[in-house]
C-alpha cells in the first residue's frame, strides 16, 4: 500500500481520535507492515467507509481503550471491567428492590445471631447488604486486581524480556528490523495487556452469574469488612435444589456471615491469601524457547490471535518446585476455611434448617464441579479457587470441636505457625493427640533445659552407677578419697600402723599414765 494510503488512514483516524493517537496508531500499523486495507478484513470492522456514526464511535472507543493503556499496568483493567459488566447483565440482571433488599438484611442479622452459639469470634463489622450481579463486579473487582495482577505482569514481563532478546540477537545489518521488532514489543504488549483484561474481565463476569455472596470463592474479595448475598443468585440456587427460597436464603446467610467473621476477626489470614497468590506469581519460570515459538506463531495484526493463545494457555509458565510449594499453602489454607466454614454452620444451622443436610451436600458438589469461569482462571493465571481438601479439613475442625470445645477450636487460627497443615490433614482424627503429645514432648525438654542451666538437672535411670564404674568415675573417687583423708583431725592419722595397731589400747586413745598421750607422740 502506498505511503498516500497511510496518510488517507491517519486522517481518517485524527478525525476519530485526535492527531496524536493517530498518529501512533498509523506508526505502530507502518512498523508491524500492516496493510491499511486490512482493516476493513478485522473481525466486526468491515468497509470504515461503511460504519455509521454511532459504529464510528464505538470504533473511537475501543481504539482509544487499547492505544491508550497504561504502560505501568500488566492489564487493561478499563476494558475488563466494562466486559465483565456485559457478561453479569448478559442474561438479565434484576434489580435489588427494597423488599428483597430488606430480607437479605434480616437473614444475615439473623445469621450472626445463630453463630454465636456456635464459634467464638464475634459478627463481622460492616454493612450488611443485598447486591445485583452487577454490582458484584464492581464491589470485587479490586481484589481481583491483587489476585490477578502479579501473574498478568510475570507473563507480560517475560513476553517483553522475550522479544528484547530477539531484537538484541539481530545483526547490524538488521538494524531496520529491529526497530520495526521494538515497535511490534510494544503493540504485543498492548495486546497482551487488553487480552488478559478481555479473559479475566469474561471470567469475572461468568462468576458474577453464579456468585452467592461477597466471600463464595473463599477468598476475601472486599476490600472492607462485611457481608452480601446476591439475591438473583440465590434463587437460581434454591431452585436447582427444590427447597424453599427462604431456607436456602438463610442457609446461604449463615456461611457468608461465618466466613466473614473468620476474615474480619483473623487479621493475618487475609494477607496470608493474597500473599500466597504472590509467592506464586514470584516464582513463574517460561520457557523462552517455547515462548519464543509462541510469538512467532501469533498474527500481531488479529487481535482474537494473541486472545486464542491466551486462553488455551500457550504462554502457559512452567511449574517450579517453589510453585507446587505455594499452591499447597494456599490449598491448604483456602481448604481450612471451606472447612470451618461448614462445620461452624452445621452447628449453627442444624436446630433451625430442616433441610441443612441436603444444602450441605448441595454446596460441596457445587465446590468440587466448580465451573466454567473457574476454568479460565485456571487456564490464564494458573490457580484454582476451590480447595481439594476441604472435606478432610471439616472433618479435622468437627473433632476438634468435639474433643476441645469451640475455644480451643478457634484457637487455632491466632497465629499461623499453629494452624495445621497439610500432611496434617490427611489424619483428621489423630490430629490433636499427636499435636498434644508433640506439647508434652516441648515441655519436657524445657523443664530439663532449665534444670540443666541452673543445675539441678539429676540423673537419668542408670545413668550414676555407669558414671561411678567408668575410669572417669573412679578417678574420683580415689580423689574424693585423699580428700576425706586430708580434712581428717590432725590427732588422727591415715595409716593404721601409726596408731598403734596391734596393742591391747584402744587405737588413738591416750594412755592411762600418760593422759594427754605426749609418750606416745
């Protein structure tokens, strides 16, 4: 194409965009040897001759939300945002009216009044509210930013470490290409940035349609303490079960209120989350060559390409040691709260849900199945949401309840150097005797560490008589010997034959004719 037809296309584009957009984007088309006919072959473009007005500024939109990306954001955040928004409302999102509102209320007052029979902690602080699908979206997607953020950059960081080390590989003579190849780094990690927006903006969205409160994944996905339901939710839940909405209502109630006293109440267990997620993305390794391959394989002029590629997990990173290592913690961690959370309901619920049983079971096949948002964290981030250990961690919680009592329960979670752990959860029913013996075992030690420091420590059983049999031993008693002979009364003498031995007196004893014994001396 003709340098007239660029300067065609950047008019065009200054009259959509403004001159200085234009004049990048038509930069970034020359340097990446697009065609400008091109254009009108991209997916839902068409002829730009053709588009009306109101396509011409829907062009305007998405042009300006993907040349205008931050540099210093691993994901486009605005576009995701607005798709995820689109996908919560794309198969209706009710309005929260005031009666249904109040309700939700009343069943979250009425949650935390039963849970105080049943856990130690006290009600969460913060409101208590009713939310549309929507508005889900946008109460969490700060946290999801914390949660997704430091992958995105790891995968971005690694593309553009990719690419520089292309460009620096490249001869002299090349000189030309490789500036054209900086200018194609820099478009695919536009790209990059708005496809990851695109996927997790899509996968937030799907969680929106089945998300039944503010705390559902286990994670803590508010910034601020307190409790939500999502009524539209709610009742699709309660319908797939045939049980009464009011029951699945309160049922529902009572988890997210429990799992938000955990949050609200354990001040490390939040930042010990999110700081699993971190540890994980800290440690992502690629495969340059494979990543490599991958970039040459991606068309940098379709943006559904560099999407596809993303989705089916072709920049996926290669799993480190350090990574399986984080991923148990936060397993392991995600799956102690899952179950606390059924065990404190349990007990909570039992005396008022009739149908208790077949909610609980409703809610662990719904946590093993997961679903198809869940997938394309998996697929984009690597981490998945729903702890496998789950049913092994209730189990563990439900005896501890009932051998130590809610207290010593909850206990538990004051600090996370005592929290079990996972291979700890494997013996569910053992767990407090072996955690009671490894105690005493501690304390022993001690008391026989200080007696040692200050010197009061005794024997062990045998211990003496070996000591006084060994050569050391009997070197001191001959010592010990010549000492009690030394400190004897100097009338007194150590050699029997000195004192007479053999005569008809008494040995030391003064004779009669000379009472102070001086013959003698």
């Amino acid at each position: 194409m003709s340098e007239d037809a660029f300067d065609e296309l950047e008019k065009m584009l200054a009259s959509l965009f403004g001159e200085q957009m234009a004049s990048d984007a038509v930069g970034a088309l020359r340097s990446s040897g697009m065609d400008p006919s091109s254009i009108a072959q991209m997916p839902g473009v068409g002829d730009v001759s053709q588009l009306s007005p109101a396509q011409l500024l829907a062009m305007r939109a998405q042009f300006q939300q993907m040349f205008s990306a931050s540099t210093t954001e691993p994901v486009n955040w605005q576009m995701g945002q607005e798709l995820a928004l689109r996908q919560a409302r794309g198969d209706g999102d009710p309005t929260v009216t005031a009666a249904v509102a109040e309700s939700t209320r009343q069943a979250l007052q009425v949650a935390d009044l039963w849970l105080d029979t049943a856990t130690e902690f006290m009600p969460a602080p913060g409101q208590r509210e009713a939310w549309s699908r929507s508005t889900w979206v946008e109460r969490t997607l700060p946290v999801w930013k914390d949660v997704c953020a430091p992958v995105a950059e790891a995968v971005t960081a690694a593309l553009a470490r990719t690419l520089e080390k292309q460009i620096q590989d490249m001869p002299a003579e090349m000189a030309q290409a490789a500036q054209q190849m900086g200018a194609l780094g820099s478009i695919m990690r536009t790209m990059a940035g708005t496809a990851f927006g695109l996927q997790i903006g899509q996968a937030i969205g799907e969680l929106a349609k089945e998300a039944l409160g503010a705390t559902d994944t286990g994670l803590p996905l508010t910034r601020e303490p307190g409790t939500a339901l999502v009524p539209a939710n709610v009742a699709a839940f309660a319908e797939g079960l045939e049980v009464d909405e009011d029951e699945a209502r309160m049922f529902l109630a009572v988890r997210e209120a429990a799992t938000a006293r955990l949050y609200a109440h354990v001040p490390w267990l939040r930042g010990q989350v999110l700081q699993a997620v971190v540890a994980y993305a800290r440690e992502i390794r690629i495969d340059t060559d494979t990543l490599e391959s991958a970039v040459a394989q991606v068309d940098p002029n379709d943006p559904d390409a560099l999407r596809e590629a993303l989705e089916s997990g072709l920049f996926a990173p290669q799993e480190t040691a350090a990574q399986r290592e984080a991923l148990e913690d936060l397993e392991t961690l995600l799956a102690l709260v899952e179950g606390w959370v059924e065990v404190v309901t349990a007990r909570a619920a039992a005396p008022h849900l009739p149908h208790l049983m077949a909610l609980a079971e409703m809610m662990r096949r719904r946590r093993a199945q997961g679903g198809a948002a869940e997938q394309v964290f998996a697929r984009l981030i690597g981490l998945t949401f729903r702890p496998r250990r789950a049913r092994e961690a209730a189990e563990l919680w439900a005896h501890l309840g009932a051998q130590a009592g809610d207290a010593e329960r909850d206990a538990f979670w004051n600090h996370p150097d005592v929290m079990p752990t996972a291979s700890e959860l494997a013996n569910p029913k053992d767990f407090l005797t072996m955690r009671r013996m490894a105690q005493d075992i501690d304390a022993e030690i001690d008391a026989d560490l200080a007696s040692l420091l200050d010197g009061t420590l005794g024997y062990a059983e045998g211990a003496k008589e070996a000591d006084e049999n060994s050569p050391e031993g009997l070197g001191d008693r001959i010592s010990a010997s010549a000492d009690d002979a030394a400190s004897q009364d100097p009338g007194q003498s150590a050699d029997p034959a000195s004192d007479g031995a053999g005569d008809d007196d008494s040995p030391g004893e003064p004779d009669e004719q000379d009472p102070i014994g001086t013959d003698k001396a």
